[in-house]
C-alpha cells in the first residue's frame, strides 16, 4: 500500500481522481491530509475537520470487475472494514444506513464513495473516509458529531489508525473480489444502527411514521416494516430516521 500524506489540499476524493486521470497509479493507493478546504460530505454536504486532529483520507480501488449492480456490496465491504476496526476501540460501534459509523447515538466516521464506470463495469472507486479522532469539540450545528478521543478520553495514534483501516479495507474488498456477497451483507446487518428497534422516520416528502428497519436489499435499500407489517423499501435520500 502507498500512502501519500499532504497537509492541505480542497478533497481528498478530488485529488486522488484528478491525479489518477493523469497518470497510473497502484491499487489502493491512499490520499490523506491533515486539512481539507473543500472536503465533501454526502450529497450536498460539506466535511468539515479541524486541522491534524482527524483522519481524512481516500483510497483508489481499481479493476475489481464490479457490476453497476454489485454497487451496494462494495460500499457494505467499506462499513464493515471501518467497523471492523472501531470495534478494537469502542465497545459501541454500529453501521446507519447506507455508510455512517455511529458510537452510541453520535456520528463518527462518514464515507463518500465515487464510482467510475465504464462499458458497464465499475472501472474504479474512490473511497473517502472522514473519521473523527482526536477533534473534541465540535461546531453547533454539528450536535450528532463525536470522535474517538471524546470517547476514550485519550489521543489516538492516527497513522497506526490509517494503516488498521486501510489493511481493513484491503481485507474486505478481496472478500468482495471473491463474489462472497452474502457474507458482506450478514456482516453489514448484524451491526445495523436501529435494526430491530420501533423507530419514527421521515419520508421525503415529509410524511413521519413508525417502522422497524430490517435489514437491507441487494440493491442496497433500506427495508422497513411498516406498523401495518408491510415491507418498504426506501433508496437512500428517501427516508431518514426522525430524531426529534
Ligand atoms: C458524509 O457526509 O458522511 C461523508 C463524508 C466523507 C468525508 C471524507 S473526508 C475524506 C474524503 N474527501 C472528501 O472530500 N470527503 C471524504
């Protein structure tokens, strides 16, 4: 693995595209920074993280022959990687659907993955991962936000945490280059963040209602039972858990 540490650059996940566009680079070739002035989040979102105190990083997947509809696998082999080694840490780590890692009812750790596609297949991926490590505090309007420091009360090693993660993550994806589909997807449930639990959500269009997630599709929905017993399935943007 080939790890190129910068101090300061708009996105990891913008770099490591832009640099492989111009030239070959290695499977699993990582891009971290100790700041990022563009980082981004999910959807509109932006990632925001207080300079050398975090792991903000990306790594290129190159060449696996995904299918478009394998999709959904490779971003569980991501969150099982990640949980995989937050559980040597915390005593309570779970997965939110599609890929947030959560300590208790706090966000720790977010993934943002671009898929490049070509003739049909998945070319190559661009996995960025945010993880909050040594940040203790953290703006107002990010009051769901926690790090492992905050948790632990004590610094963390954050090279000797990239190289957990990304050996992690090595150790996945060769599950999923194996086709071992189902065990991605057992391993991604069991740990699913409110499974089984009477939660109220939100739809899209504003509609609250209760449900019990139960687990998620191979298109990689997130499935519902409804209070009637019916079971939905909502993409992701199409549902969230209500809070508050
Ligand atoms: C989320 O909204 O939960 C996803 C956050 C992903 C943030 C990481 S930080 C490293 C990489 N570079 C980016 O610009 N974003 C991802």
């Amino acid at each position: 693995m080939k790890i190129r540490k910068l101090s300061a650059i708009s996105s990891t996940n913008d770099y490591l595209k832009e640099l492989y566009a111009k030239k070959d680079l290695d499977d699993f070739t990582v891009i971290s920074t100790d700041y990022q002035t563009s980082g981004k989040g999910q959807g509109v979102n932006k990632w925001t993280s207080k300079k050398g105190k975090n792991l903000l990083f990306s790594v290129l997947v190159k060449n696996k022959s995904l299918e478009i509809s394998n999709i959904p696998f490779l971003n569980f082999s991501i969150s099982v990687a990640i949980y995989q080694v937050l559980k040597q840490y915390l005593s309570q780590v779970e997965i939110k659907w599609p890929n947030d890692i959560m300590a208790g009812n706090k966000k720790i750790c977010g993934v943002l993955i671009e898929n490049v596609i070509r003739k049909s297949v998945v070319n190559h991926s661009i996995i960025g991962i945010g993880l909050n490590v040594n940040q203790i505090s953290f703006p107002e309007n990010l009051p769901n936000a926690s790090s492992l420091s905050i948790l632990l009360s004590k610094e963390i090693d954050l090279d000797l945490l990239l190289k957990e993660l990304i050996f992690s993550i090595q150790k996945q994806i060769s599950i999923l280059e194996e086709k071992q589909f189902s065990i991605l997807k057992n391993t991604y449930e069991e740990v699913l963040y409110k499974k089984g639990t009477p939660s109220m959500f939100k739809s899209k269009r504003g509609k609250i209602f209760m449900g019990k997630i139960i687990g998620v599709s191979d298109a990689g929905l997130l499935q519902i039972e409804l209070e009637n017993g019916i079971i939905t399935e909502f993409a992701n943007k199409e549902v969230k858990l209500h809070t508050s």
